[in-house]
C-alpha cells in the first residue's frame, strides 16, 4: 500500500484526495464515489465595520474511475454533481451611491427587509485524463519514492452556470467554460509513517454568459466570465495504526497541512455582495486575488485489497480580500470554510 492521491475526481478536495491507495496494475482499474460537503462563514466589510454576514453550503456527489492499459499508466474519467450550492446573506445592509467617493458604500445604507439568497445545483463538467507514474517503491530498490502525475481536461456546461438564474430561481453550479488539471504526488513507504507531497494547478476557461437574476430579467449580454486559476500545495503523514499482512486489512490516520493561491476572476457584479448599485450590474468585476491556508485530517480504511473507505475533515482560513473592484467591501478576517467529505473505493485487482 502506498500513500498517494485519489482518483481524480477527488483532486481539488484535500478532503479527499489524500488517501492510502495505489495506481491499478496492469489490465486493472479503480471505481470512486463519494460525497464531498462545504459550510463557508464570513462577514463583509468596510471601514473595519461588518455590514453583512455571508453564509455558503454546498454538496456534491462525486464519481470517478481510472483503467491502466499497463503498470504506471492509467486512464482517469471523473464528474460532479452539485445537489446544492446556496449562499445567504443576514443582517445585510443596502449599498447607497457616496457622493464623496463617487461609489457604493454600504456604511449609509437602510438594513434589508429580506435575506438575500441564491442557490444553484446541476453537473459541473466530465473530466476525462491520464495519469503516469514515473517512480515505484514496488517496482525498484533503488526508487526510494513513488511519484504520481495526473492531468486532465473538463468539459464546458456553459448552459448551467452559476453566473446566471434559470429563470426558476435557480441557477446551474458550473463554472461553465473547459478547464485543466495538472497534479503531481510523491510519497515514501517508511512503515507506521508514511510522509507524502502534493500540489496541484487548475485552470478555468472563460465562458461566454447571459446574465439573469432570480427574477428572470436578463441584467447583461455576452459578458465573457474569468473563473480563474487555483494553485494548492499540501504535505502530510499517514499514520498506519492498524495492518494484517495475511488478509491485506488495513486503517491509518492521515494528517495534513497546506496553502493555496486563488487568482483574480472577472465576474458579474451582485454575485458575492447582498447589494449592489443598479449601474455596476451589467459590468463584469473583477474579484481579488488571495491565499488559503488549511489543515486537515482523515481516516482510511481498507477490508482485503478490494475495498477502501475514507472519511475526512477540512478546516480552510480565507485571507481577506476585495469582493469587487468597484467598492470598498472586503471579506472579513474571521472568514473560514469547513469541508467534511466520505468515499468507497472500489478496486479490481
């Protein structure tokens, strides 16, 4: 057994990506499902003074499978549905125009008589990719690590994107555009401990969109929507508590520790903030760039070599940021998102 990463599928979610299993061998493969479920917690500020306080949830049903045509080579297919993806805002304030600053501003605004909400749900993409593996602690003494390179391309769902309503009141949960996927795995088999590295780069394409909002009046045409680019980093050690070489039953801890980078995005104004200026509506905005930090830890369990379970915790910090270039609002610094996610993997060895 190795530690290594996931399936793809499971590839931007520490949550679940981190976990003991091993690339397929020759004319073998790997079939993943699992749930992967988010709470966000923020504020929105200006001028040190809270204004609003955003609450986000999201859930997603995850699939993925991969096949090696040969030893240190597999092909990966993955997707994702989101069941729910929601974000609320309470004790929200509504952007007045400031005369002074000639902009929005929360700070002489009237509180809102509703609780803003939008919600959306639908299949993100098909991922489909391959995965090589260079290096093999099995394969040669002389590897004293095992490596694993992924990279794949999803699919566009530009009809279903969580940038404009339906019509309905919901919105679809894609990011809409194609995207990319390049990740990289390595790892050491030292026993009771097993350290490991992995860091990741995805890429979203732009994507063409009509927004409407909730009410289903289309606020602006062929706006050309930047979700941006994520970069993450993450090291940890898995702990093996629990190992019978005979029947191949195994249970270990996973412990971890990582950043990441999310880029600038160019989006539609309104979408973050409960309340915006109708003229700033039909514009695209840009959103500020910022770094996250995380730590969390799982449990794997293993029954023979055919079946693997998997449950784990995320705690992410977001560093403050700027929502829209256009106004002043900033994420509040006590802003945080917990992931819990769970998985079965099935293999066919």
């Amino acid at each position: 057994m190795r530690t290594l990463l996931a399936a793809l599928v499971f590839a931007s979610s520490p949550a679940l990506a981190a976990e003991v299993t091993d690339m397929p061998s020759a004319l073998r493969g790997d079939v993943n499902l699992g749930y992967l479920g988010s709470l966000y917690s923020g504020g929105v500020e200006e001028g040190g003074e809270i204004y609003a306080r955003r609450r986000g949830a999201r859930h997603d049903m995850l699939w993925g499978a991969e096949f090696a045509p040969a030893d240190g080579l597999a092909i990966t297919l993955a997707a994702d549905t989101t069941l729910l993806r929601r974000l609320r805002w309470s004790s929200a304030t509504e952007m007045a125009y400031d005369p002074v600053r000639e902009t929005g501003s929360y700070a002489f605004g009237a509180p809102l008589d509703d609780t803003p909400e939008i919600q959306g749900r639908g299949l993100n993409g098909v991922w489909l990719g391959a995965a090589f593996q260079p290096f093999n602690e099995d394969w040669d003494r002389n590897h004293q690590t095992t490596w694993r390179i992924d990279g794949a391309f999803r699919t566009g769902n530009s009809k279903a994107t969580f940038w404009s309503a339906n019509g309905d009141g919901w919105r679809g949960s894609a990011p809409g555009g194609p995207a990319f996927r390049l990740s990289g795995a390595f790892s050491a088999d030292n026993g009771a401990a097993n350290p490991y590295v992995k860091a990741s780069f995805q890429h979203e394409g732009r994507v063409e969109v009509d927004v409407v909002d909730e009410s289903g009046t289309t606020v602006a045409t062929g706006l050309r929507i930047q979700p941006g680019t994520d970069v993450d980093m993450i090291g940890g050690v898995e702990v093996v508590a629990y190992e019978d070489a005979e029947t191949q039953d195994r249970f270990a801890v996973d412990l971890r520790l990582g950043v990441g980078y999310r880029s600038y995005r160019l989006l539609p104004s309104g979408l973050y903030l409960p309340s915006v200026l109708d003229a700033s509506k039909p514009n695209l905005i840009e959103q500020g760039d910022r770094m996250v930090a995380r730590g969390g830890l799982g449990f794997d369990g293993h029954i023979r070599k055919y079946v693997g379970i998997r449950i784990g915790a995320d705690f992410v910090y977001d560093l403050p940021y700027r929502i829209e270039h256009l106004y002043e609002a900033r994420t509040s610094g006590d802003a945080f998102t917990v992931e819990i996610g769970t998985r079965v993997n099935v293999k066919i060895r």
